[in-house]
C-alpha cells in the first residue's frame, strides 16, 4: 500500500488476507486434499511518517 500523506490524528484502514491450499501424503499410499480455506482481517493503522526522495 502506498500513502500519500500522514493519517494526521486518525488512521487509515489495513486488509490483509491469507488463502491456502493443502495436500498431504501418508505412509502407504494414502493422502489427499484438504479444503482451501482463507482468513481475512480488517483494522485501522496510524500513518505518522512520510518519506519522499527529491532529486
């Protein structure tokens, strides 16, 4: 994410998301897929900093 300008006294919000896919594989020839699955989150993040180069 890239920001442009500090969030000041408030916050900007923030969404990350993890998504995975699993197989696995046992003695004997066993194994198999498990169900994909995906966890997201939302929260709000202070940006106090911005950093620039000008040439």
């Amino acid at each position: 994410m890239r920001y442009l300008r500090s969030s000041g006294d408030g916050t900007y919000g923030l969404e990350a998301t993890l998504t995975w896919e699993i197989t696995w594989e046992g003695a004997g020839g066993t194994g198999g897929d498990l169900p994909d699955g995906t966890f997201a989150t939302t929260t709000r993040v202070p940006v106090q900093e911005i950093q620039s180069v000008n040439r």
